[in-house]
C-alpha cells in the first residue's frame, strides 16, 4: 500500500489531501499570517494601515495599537498627512480677542489691553486664549 500526499493552495486555506488505498481525506491546514486590504503579513510582521495606527500579525489576527495625540498647543495648528498629530509649525502660540496671534511667552499690546499666553503648570496645560489686562493709567498727581 502506497501513501500519496497532494498540497494545493487554496485562497486563504492549504488543503492536504492523503490517500490511502481507497480512503480519501481533506483536511484544511491553517495559513499562517494576516490580511488587510488584500496585502499579506506574516507571522510577527508588523506594518502601519495610517500614520496613527500600528499592527502586528499575531496568530493569524491584527493586534493593533492606535496613538493618541495630545492637544496642540497652537491655534494655528496644521495636518501633515504623513503624520499622526497635528502640529504647531510655528511654535506654541495663542489668540487674542481680536484674532491677534501671540507666540507663547510673548506679551503685546491688543487695542489698549497687555496680552500674553496663560501658562497653568506646564506645556500641557497652555490656553490657546490670551489672557488681557486693560491699561490703567493713574494720574499720581490728582488726590
């Protein structure tokens, strides 16, 4: 008695054929890997469907981890399609009232007010509105 065994590729299964006399058996053979918009991973392999997403083929499923930005710390932010967060091209800034941009750390004057970036305990935690004070001028000689 003589022994045959047939491999052929199937589209997302291997099925091994033995015969064995007159017995016949089918039995499916898991493929190892993943597939996403019909590209192919394997096993391990790790590849990047967007700029914010990241995945591993692992047992045959995606394991995917998403990136979570923090807020840009700009009013005048942009997106770079090649990239995940949005960015602050020209450094971290705020708005004044009238639409005046003020880079952080700067203080001008807005229509008679002192304007500058409020800063409340770290990068994180800038304001993209201008804190303004009205000038006050006192005349020190009137009682």
């Amino acid at each position: 008695m003589t022994s045959t065994i047939f491999l052929s590729l199937l589209a997302s299964t291997t099925m091994m054929t033995m015969t064995s006399g007159a017995a016949v058996t089918s039995l499916p053979i898991a493929k190892s890997g993943c597939v996403w918009q019909g590209h192919s991973f394997g096993e391990g392999e790790t590849y990047k469907p967007d700029p914010c997403t990241w995945c591993q083929c692992d047992h045959g499923q995606p394991r995917c981890a998403i990136a979570d930005c923090a807020p840009p710390q700009c009013v005048d932010m942009v997106r770079d399609p090649d990239q995940c967060c949005l960015s602050c091209p020209n450094g971290s800034n705020c708005r004044a009232p009238d639409g005046t941009i003020i880079s952080a750390g700067q203080t001008v004057q807005v229509n008679g007010a002192t304007c500058s970036c409020a800063n409340h305990g770290g990068f994180f935690m800038m304001s993209t509105e201008a804190v303004c004070a009205h000038n006050v001028f006192v005349d020190a000689h009137k009682p």
